[in-house]
C-alpha cells in the first residue's frame, strides 16, 4: 500500500500539468475530515492517508504520496440540504439567523451568500422550516466552513474552552443581574402588548 503523508491545499504552487496528469480520488465530507483514511484512486492504487491531526481535506487538495506521485482531492457529491429564503414572505437576513442557530449547535455548515448547506438532520429541517426557510434534499459537494480554527480543524474546537463560555452563558459578559432585567423587561413588554389589544 502506498502511503501519502503531505497535503499541498489546493495543488498550491503545481503546475497546471502536473495536477491533469494527476491520480484522482472521490471522497465525501465524512471522510475528508478525517486525518487518517484508506482509499483507492483512480489508477487502481490503494493509498493510505497519514495527515497531522485535525487537518481536513478539501475538493482541489493535492495529497502527495511517499513515491512523490500526486492524487488531486475531488469533492463527492453527497446528501446535503440546501436552506434558502423564502423570497415571498422571508429576506436574505433569515438566513443570518439560520446560521446562528446551526452554529450554536456546531453543525458544519456550508456558507454561500445565498443559501446554507448541512447534513441531512429531519430534526434541524423542522426547525429551519418554521423558520420560513426553504429546506430542500440534494445530492452536492460538501465543503463546511473551517470556522474560527480552520487551520487546526477540529483540533483546537475538541480542547479549547474558552469559546463555549460566552455561548452557553451570555451573563458572563453582562452580570446576571443585567441579563435577567433585561429577559423581565422583555416579558413586561410583550404583556402590556398583548393587554393593548385585548380592549
């Protein structure tokens, strides 16, 4: 088995010929996040896949084996769901929120300046619907957002605290005391609101 240990991000710096001549591999994202992984390209050959850890493997990276022979990366089309406005009743901002809340649940997401792609989730489907977004299947590359740690992959998410704290816990930046008048302010408003139109 041929073992390839080097990635060179999107064939950086190879010549245009090189890269046609190339040796090719189809992998879908599940696999693309993985550092280590066995595969056979498209000369029949099987290549073992040895990268540093928490590196993810992009469509148009250029993985180098150990004989110095190259087998550029091509992203397989996979299940995706693809999440745009309603542009009858939503705008683009819907989909701001959209993120947000996949964010908050660290889902790898897809961002285009006009739609979101996810794994297929009938669970976060229901919750984007009632979000007046429009959710359909489809079978397309995945390529996710690296996020904040996009050179480290998922290694500096699986250890480093920090992030999480101003997530889960808004009141570390605004006193407890200020987050809970400003939920009871909130609670007072939509009450007078509501007694408004009840007379």
């Amino acid at each position: 088995m041929l073992t390839a240990n080097k990635l060179m991000p999107q064939g950086g710096g190879l010549a245009p010929v090189l890269l046609k001549r190339a040796a090719t591999v189809e992998l879908d994202w599940d696999v693309r996040q993985k550092s280590r992984f066995d595969v056979t390209d498209s000369q029949g050959r099987q290549v073992g896949v040895f990268l540093p850890r928490g590196t993810s493997v992009r469509g148009g990276d250029v993985l180098v084996a150990e004989d110095g022979s190259l087998i550029r990366v091509i992203a397989a089309p996979q299940p995706v769901l693809v999440i745009t406005h309603c542009t009858e009743h939503g705008t683009p901002f819907d989909l701001l929120r959209a993120a947000y809340h996949l964010g908050n649940r660290h889902v790898p997401i897809e961002l285009k300046p006009d739609h979101l792609k996810i794994e297929p989730d009938h669970v976060l489907a229901g919750m984007l619907r009632s979000m007046h977004l429009i959710v359909r299947e489809a079978e397309e590359a995945f390529e996710p957002e690296g996020g904040a740690y996009g050179a480290h992959g998922g290694h500096g998410h699986s250890h480093g605290t920090a992030p999480v704290g101003p997530v889960l816990h808004p009141d570390a930046y605004s006193g407890s005391h200020a987050h809970h008048d400003h939920d009871h302010g909130h609670d007072h408003h939509g009450h007078d609101h509501g007694h408004g139109h009840s007379h």
